[in-house]
C-alpha cells in the first residue's frame, strides 16, 4: 500500500458485499458505530478553524468539510435505501455522484454544523429502525448497480466502516495541520 493509498483508505478498503449473516454481537457492534459516530464526528470538528475545515486530507481528497457534508449525503441515502428494502420487494436503488455532489456550494462552502446536527438526528432515527428489524428483515435485499445484491446486514457493514473510514480521515488530517 502506497502513502496515497494509506491517506485515502487509513481503515483499509470497503468490505465486501455478501458476507455471512450477522450474530447478535456482530449486529450490536456495527449499530453501536452507527449510534456513536455523530458524536465522534461533532468532537472531531470541535475547535477546528475555518481554514482547517478547507484543508484536504489526501493530496486530490475533499476538504474536511467537504468530507462532513459527503458523511451525511451518503447516510441519508442508506437510510433511505434500507426503508425501501423494508417496505418493497427487493428494490433496484439508485446511486449518486458523490464527487459531484461534494463540488456543490452547500458541501464546499457551508457551516459542518449544519451536516453535524442532520447526521445526529439521522443516526438516531437510523439506529431506532435497525434495532426494531426481525431476524428475517436484516435478510431483506436491495440491488445497488454497483453493487449487485445487498443485504440490510450487508449495508450497516458497509455504513459502519464508511462512519470509522471517513472519521480516520477527519482525525488523520486534523492531526497535520
């Protein structure tokens, strides 16, 4: 692994899709990610400047602001994917452009608080739905165009390392500047 590939993965790479099912302690591990990762996000922010926010953390990477607003992006979007998979038979999800959302005025520019306080009130109402899924429900699938078929256990293992992944980036970069 290169010194780039070190700054853009510092967790290491997106876990694969199709996994086995989740145990208990499994599941409860990866929610308690989800449910701790608004407060880890507001700590990490905490005290940085305007100038620090506008710093990259990898040469060609988002900005540490950029990255905040990219963390509620894409949770919302999970979230939301996880309620249809709930609610309709399997459904095709659609993807975003990530990248072009990030160059969008509001993620380049805007108060990180704005994202902090929507990825709170999200991680709430997120975890509350996943623990009052049954069994047969954290089974339940979407297709994602990328990434074929996913499981609800699937997508909290994914989400989870996506929380601890972009919060190594937040905690890496502040650390340098």
């Amino acid at each position: 692994m290169t010194d780039l590939d070190a700054l853009r993965y510092p967790i290491g790479p997106m876990p694969r899709i199709g996994g086995a099912p989740l145990e208990g302690v499994e599941r409860a591990a990866l929610l308690a990610v989800l449910e701790q990762t608004p407060g880890r996000f507001r700590a990490l922010t905490e005290g940085l400047t305007e100038a620090q926010l506008d710093q990259q953390y990898r040469p060609g990477g988002w900005t540490l602001r950029q990255v905040v607003h990219h963390v509620a992006d894409s949770h919302v979007n999970s979230y939301v994917r996880m309620k249809l998979t709930i609610t309709e038979d399997s459904p095709q999800v659609k993807t975003y452009d990530e990248k072009l959302w990030a160059e969008l005025p509001e993620a380049r520019t805007g108060p990180v608080d704005m994202s902090l306080s929507l990825i709170e009130a999200l991680h709430r109402r997120w975890v509350a739905f996943l623990r009052a899924l049954t069994p047969e429900q954290w089974r339940r699938t979407f297709v994602h165009p990328d990434w074929g078929v996913v499981t609800i256990d699937d997508a909290v293992t994914l989400y989870a390392w996506h929380c601890r992944h972009h919060a190594a980036h937040v905690e890496s970069a502040a650390a340098r500047v």
